[in-house]
C-alpha cells in the first residue's frame, strides 16, 4: 500500500506468490513489487516499511545475500536508483 506523506491513501496492489520459499524472499518480493507500484504511480520519494528484519538487513547492506532471494534483491537494488534519496 502506498501513502502520501500525511498517510492518506494513494494506491494499492496483491500479487500472487505461487510458491514461498522462505520469509525473507516473500517479503523481498513484496518489497520489489510495491517499488514497482510507486513507480507506476509516478513517486520519486519513498519509506519502506517490513517486517522481516532479515530483509531489511540485506538491503541496508547494499543487497550482499547468498540466499534465494538475492535476485530479487539486486532488482530492488535497480529499482531504487529510480526515486531520490533523502
């Protein structure tokens, strides 16, 4: 789910997950498609929020992961170049 900066709702999106691997890569994936969502609906600034300490772990050290999430990692990685820093 996407929010404006006062928390009123702008979008939204489910996406099926035939097969969840482990934890981590589903959160991963939920990540990567909600990054997908904001640049669909145009936001350049963004706050991700999760749950799984693991993920976001991985993406605060640049991404680094031997497990099997790390494509989808290294998209979010590439995907995240799109929106300014803060």
């Amino acid at each position: 789910m996407i929010r404006d900066e006062r928390g009123n709702f702008v979008a939204a999106s489910n996406n099926y997950i035939e097969y969840a691997y482990d934890v981590a890569t589903s959160e991963t994936l939920a990540i990567r498609n909600g990054l997908y969502l904001a640049n669909q609906v145009g936001a350049n600034k963004l706050i991700i929020q999760s749950d799984s300490l693991e993920t976001i772990e991985i993406l605060k050290a640049g991404g680094y992961t031997a497990t099997t999430a790390a494509p989808i990692i290294e998209d979010i990685c590439i995907q995240a170049t799109t929106f300014t820093a803060n």
